[in-house]
C-alpha cells in the first residue's frame, strides 16, 4: 500500500518516465495483491495523458481498467486538457484509430463506453484538432481516412458529426501550400479516397445522415473536390468519373429538386467550369458526354442519342454552361482564354467542342472575320496615304483650299476616328476591370498624340505618325490566323521575340555595357577647345562627354560585322590591352551569343511546328469567340448554334426542354448493340418525334429564316465596327500557355 502510493507521487511530482512507472507500478499491484494480511481498501489508478495515450497506442483494453473510476471519483472526462495534446488539441480517441493494429483497436469501443457514462460522448467524439495544420479534423475523419467502417459505424452510431469540416492548412490544395484537399467533409474525404461503402453508409444510415448537398468553406461541394482531385491517369479517372455519377444519381434520388452539378462554389463555378479550368481533361469528357439510361436519373444526362443507322449515330449534346451567348461564363470562354489551362489545345477537340466551334465559324464567324480584314487594310491604307502625301511646306495644321487637301483631310477624319476608337474601347474595358490591351491603347495614343502636336503647329508630329503607322501595320499580324499557314508563321515570330530575343537582348546588353566602359576609359581625354582652337581631335581619337553613347553604336556596329577597328584604336592609351577586350567582346557577342540565338530561334520553331495544328486551332477558335464577344447579347441569340429540343420528361412530368448541338458519328464498334431511346425516321429535317415509355425525343421545328441570318451577318459587322466591341484584352503572351494570343478588339480593328 505504501508503495502504491509513493509510486503515485513520484509521477505526479517528479515525472518519472511511463515505461518505468508501469513497470514500478505493475510491480507495486503484486504485492499489494500477495499482502493478505492488509485490511485498507485498494487505491485508484492515477491516469494522465501519457499513461493514457500508451495504452490506446498498444491497444491494450486492460491498461485502461480502473480509468472510468478515476475519472468519476475525480470528477474528471476525457475531454479534459490534461488528457489532450498541448499542440494539436488530440485526444486519446483519434490517437487510438491512429494506432490500428491488423484493422482493430480494442481500446476504442472502451473509450466510448467510458466517454458515455461520463456524459460526454458527443463532445468527446466530435472534439477536432485545433492546431494549424489539422485544424477542424475529428475522430470521424480518422476512421474514414483509415477506411475502417466498422468504427465509422459506431462513431456515427454514438453521435459523430458527419459535417464536420477539416480546415487546416495540411488539408488545402498543394498550389496553396497543402498536401491533400478532399472538400473539408467526411463524405467527400471517402468519395476522394474511394470507397463507394462508406458513401453509401454516410448518406443512407439511420442515424445522421451526410447532407449530399453540403458545401465546405469554399463553397465546394463533393463534386468539386472530386474534380480537384483528378489527374488525368487512367485509373484515376477511371474512380473519380465512377464516383461522380454515383454521387450525382444518388443526389437526384435522395433530393429530388437539387442537381447538385448545378451547385456553384465561392468562385461561381460548377464542377464543369473547375474541370475546363484546371486541365482535367478525363473529367471534363466525361461530364459533356455522360448518358444515363436509368429513366429515374435520365434528366442527369447530358448526351441523347437521336437516331442511329447501322454504324451512324446523331447524337445530341445538351449546351447548357458550355456555350452560354454571354448570359453567363461559359465553359467554352474559360477554355478560350484561361492560359493556364496547359492542355486546353486536347480539351478543344473533345467533342461536342470541337464541331461547335466549327459550326461558329460557318455560320457568321468567317463572313465577320473576312469583313474585319477588308476594313482593317482600308483603313492602313488611308493612314499610310496620308502620312506619305503629307505637305512638306508651311507649318501645320496646313490649309485645306485644294481638292487633294480635302481629300487627305477625310483621311485624316478616319485615322484620328479610329485612334479615339480604339482609345475610349481600353478606356471601357479597363473601367470594367478587364486589362489593358497594350498594343490597340498604344497605337491610339500615339495617333492622338500626333493630332495633337499636329493641331499645336508642332512639326514633330510626323516622327510621332511614323511610330503609329508602323504599329498599325504590325497589328495585321492578327490577321494571319485566318489561315492555317500563316497562323503558325506569326506564332513563330511572336515567341522568338518575347521568348528567345529577349535573353538574348538582355545579355548582349549587360555585355555591351560592360565592355564600352571598360574600352572608353582606355581612351585619351579630349583637350579643352580653348587651348586648340579649331584643331581639336575629336573622338574616336579621344573621348568627351558624347564618346561613351557613340561607343556603343560602334560595338553594336561591330557585333553585326559593319564596324571598323582601326578608328577605334586611333585613340587607345594602351593599344593591346584595348585590342584584347575588343577581341573577347567580339568572341562573346558575334560568335557565342548570335549562334546561340540561331539556336534557340531555331528550336522555338521545331517545338512550335509539332504542335502547329493544335497551336492554329487555339487561335482559330480565340478569333471565333473574339467575334462572337463583339456582338450584343440580343445578337448572339440569334447566331447561336444548335436547336431547342425535347428530351423527355422532367421529374415533375413537363417536357424537359433543353438547347441542344447535333453531332454524327459513326462507330463501327458498336453499331448492333441496344441504343435504347432513338428516333425512327431520321430522314424528317422539319420535324419529328418519338416516344419510348412516356419519354421521347423530339426536334423541334427551327423557325428562323437562313437568309436573313446570312443577311445580318453581312450588314450588322458593318455597322458594329465603329459601335460597339466587346471582347477580351490580355498580353497575347499570356493568353496562351504554349503560344501567344492576340488582344480582342472590334470586329473591324482585331489586332494582335
């Protein structure tokens, strides 16, 4: 007894290690036990957080008899902060499924059964960790993540909460610092994880169940942290494209009214747009191409097949949030225009995509385009008329008394229209938070500018209307995407200059500095002007104040083979230390640097020319939505692509009417199996309809007039071009992950 009780304060006041004092203790408990002769009651175990915490870790249930005693003699629970962990707030519970031995840990059923007569075994279940990084995490997600479902039975049995949210920062995604992000919920950690049971028991157990419409704190549902998770492999795509749909079916079932693809995050996204937007190519297929065959979760499907001949298939895609015409952001736009989408030139030709945006450039994108390169050369043309028929005597602004003066003066009227254009169009997308498109904003300031000094009399106009025709010229460039050839070719040249010039330019520059002021102090000092009179040696045979800037023109002159080195050694102090620099400047420069910039130019244009189809196709489809963006909302309508379509029945049995894009295939696979629901007189343009079990498919009759179409598309760019713009404006370096993308304009004025 007296033992008992001295080993009970030596660890509560000396901190004896644990090993030692079990060992000590357990030895103490024997002679206690073999004293026959003693008549004091036994003493309670003392238990503190390490005594506990070895006990749940070797899953030994006896090293924990006499605690549910302890705790109620001292009026103690397990939740305590004696009995957590100081830095992560853990208890003795997650620390137990922590240390499963074979899938078990006998520990944890007693914990709980002590935690329940104590009277606080939902706060002792649902107790999360409250340091940084697993801040938020419960025992619930422990067992989940430890795919032991026989302890998330119990916990949630006991009172788990299914909602709980795991917040800390191990749990963000990787690009903000994090190592695994599942959504923050139970439910979507085992959707992440895989494991099909334990969904099935979160949503349909009798005791809580998980909410399928739950969002975390970003606004994500298990939807989107599938989506997240995804990383284009096979078998990756292969679990969370399986998933998806089980958890999307089971949502339509469960609640009816919701469709949880539907559900958008803090962002504004839908699972769709988070696929388009981070790349996940397996993902994104399938959600645009999903058909389900079940009649109770057929409104999920978003593929119809609309009839079949033999191997032909016309199937009809559902283009809700793919092409929305400006409504809203479609997923088409965040394919376009989101550079950091490194894949984006595959995702473009997954279909529907890819026969949709062809469909845009047949109907009114080619005409428009063809339209906007006539205007566009017309108006260089009237500029470049101008500035080269320009008065060279007098003083401007010059008088307009001739037919020629009134004629040039109608050309000035439409260049300096064209600047106010395209100037007041940046000033209007800027105020509308989207950026600046520099080479548009630049060419109109400096066309105001040079009306400007034109209309002060200031004769320097003319040095400012050069630079803008030159600018103007080069703006064409955008031009060239209309063809395939010339695409590529205007690719090449834009990478080099922003890609592989510029190293370039940035070294030889520190070299030519380097260089010219090395080689200038080796020249002789210039005498003063008042001691030679008229007979002063100028440079290169000495330096002055202006030597170190024409310096530099002469090495530059050098480096590209058109210099001269014996008026440069005119005026050397020291002529072979000079002549030794000039010869490394020149091995550096013209021999390393050049060839290493015919090499790098070189491999810029095999890379590009790999991938110059998918490279031509990024650009023929920016240049689409470009035109498609200028038009009005009112506009777009009536140029939008596809055709309204019953698809069947809604759940609440009104015609599920959907705008809808037709692609043929033909799959000589699978042509003889069962199709289910198609239409047996495909040969019916106008109109036609089949039903199948209450449900059908039907074309509705397009009712639009082609040539008025056709006849819009011609007059309407005409008008539009000095009215209205509406397109995006980025860097065209960074509209493109692999290539560079132009800044949208008007239709008339699409530059670079």
């Amino acid at each position: 007894m007296m033992k008992g009780a001295l080993l009970t304060g030596v660890v509560i006041f000396f901190k004896v290690p644990l090993k030692a004092f079990v060992s000590l203790y357990r030895k103490a408990e024997i002679e206690m036990s073999c004293d026959e002769g003693s008549p004091e009651p036994p003493v309670l175990k003392v238990f503190n957080r390490w005594l506990l915490f070895e006990a749940v870790s070797r899953a030994d249930r006896r090293a924990l008899d006499g605690l549910l005693q302890y705790l109620l003699s001292h009026e103690k629970r397990l939740i305590d902060e004696e009995f957590k962990e100081p830095s992560t707030g853990k208890t003795c519970l997650p620390k137990a499924l922590l240390n499963l031995h074979n899938g078990h840990n006998d520990t944890i059923p007693v914990l709980l059964d002590i935690a329940e007569q104590t009277g606080n075994l939902r706060e002792f279940i649902n107790t999360p960790f409250r340091d940084v990084y697993y801040r938020g995490q419960t025992a619930l997600h422990i067992a989940i993540e430890r795919r032991c479902k026989q302890y998330v039975e119990l916990l949630v049995e006991k009172g788990a909460d299914v909602h709980a949210q795991a917040r800390g920062r191990f749990f963000q995604p990787r690009e903000e610092g994090g190592y695994f992000y599942f959504g923050e919920l139970p439910l979507s950690l085992a959707a992440c994880t895989n494991q099909p049971d334990m969904v099935h028991y979160l949503t349909e157990n009798s005791h809580k169940a998980a909410d399928l419409r739950r969002q975390d704190s970003r606004g994500n549902t298990v939807l989107h942290a599938l989506v997240r998770i995804a990383d284009n492999t096979r078998d990756n795509t292969r679990f969370v494209t399986k998933m998806y749909d089980l958890l999307l079916i089971k949502c339509a079932k469960l609640y009816p009214d919701c469709n949880l693809e539907n559900v958008l995050n803090n962002d504004g996204m839908s699972p769709l747009m988070m696929a388009a937007k981070l790349g996940k190519i397996g993902v994104f297929q399938h959600i645009i191409r999903r058909e389900i065959k079940d009649e109770e979760a057929r409104h999920l499907s978003r593929k119809f097949k609309d009839w079949a001949y033999g191997p032909v298939y016309s199937n009809l895609y559902d283009l809700s949030s793919l092409d929305t015409c400006g409504e809203e952001v479609s997923v088409l736009e965040i394919l376009v225009y989101n550079s950091k989408i490194e894949n984006r030139h595959e995702m473009l030709a997954v279909e529907p995509i890819n026969e949709l945006l062809r469909a845009k450039w047949q109907k009114f994108a080619a005409v428009t385009f063809y339209i906007s390169v006539f205007s566009y050369l017309v108006t260089m043309i009237i500029f470049t008329l101008v500035a080269y028929y320009r008065p060279s005597v007098g003083t401007p602004p010059y008088a307009y008394n001739t037919t020629e003066a009134k004629v040039r003066l109608a050309g000035e009227i439409i260049t300096v229209a064209s600047g106010v254009f395209f100037f007041v169009t940046n000033v209007i997308y800027y105020l509308l938070t989207n950026p600046l498109c520099f080479h548009s904003f630049i060419y109109s300031v400096l066309v105001l500018v040079s009306a400007a000094l034109y209309l002060s009399g200031i004769e320097a106009y003319v040095s400012v209307m050069v630079f803008a025709l030159a600018l103007g010229w080069m703006n064409t460039l955008y031009f060239t995407r209309g063809l395939k050839l010339t695409g590529t070719y205007s690719i090449m040249i834009q990478k080099i200059l922003i890609k592989d010039l510029f190293r370039f330019l940035l070294v030889y520059v520190l070299f030519m500095i380097g260089y010219a002021s090395a080689l200038v102090s080796l020249l002789t000092i210039c005498p003063d002007k008042k001691t030679c009179n008229d007979s002063c040696p100028k440079y290169p045979e000495c330096r002055d104040t202006n030597t170190f800037s024409e310096f530099l023109l002469d090495l530059f002159k050098l480096t590209i083979g058109i210099g001269e080195l014996d008026e440069m050694l005119k005026g050397a102090q020291y002529p072979v230390v000079f002549l030794i620099l000039l010869v490394t400047y020149i091995i550096l420069t013209f021999v390393l640097l050049l060839n290493m910039l015919i090499a790098l130019m070189g491999e810029t244009v095999g890379q590009v020319s790999k991938e110059s189809k998918q490279i031509w196709k990024l650009q023929w489809a920016t240049t689409i939505l470009d035109i498609e963006r200028s038009f009005p909302v009112c506009l777009r309508k009536s140029f939008r692509v596809g055709e309204m379509v019953t698809v069947g029945k809604g759940l609440d049995g009104k015609p599920d009417k959907r705008w809808c894009f037709r692609v043929d295939e033909v799959k000589w696979s699978h042509w003889n199996q069962n199709l289910g629901i198609i239409n047996e007189d495909p040969g019916q343009k106008d109109h036609y309809e089949q039903t199948h079990g209450g449900r059908g498919l039907r074309r509705a009759t397009n009712l639009r007039n082609p040539n008025l179409q056709y006849l819009s598309c011609l007059i309407y760019p005409l008008l539009l071009t000095w009215l209205t713009t509406r397109s995006s404006c980025q860097p065209y370096w960074q509209r493109a992950s692999q290539e560079p993308h132009s800044s949208g304009l008007s239709l008339t004025y699409q530059i670079l």
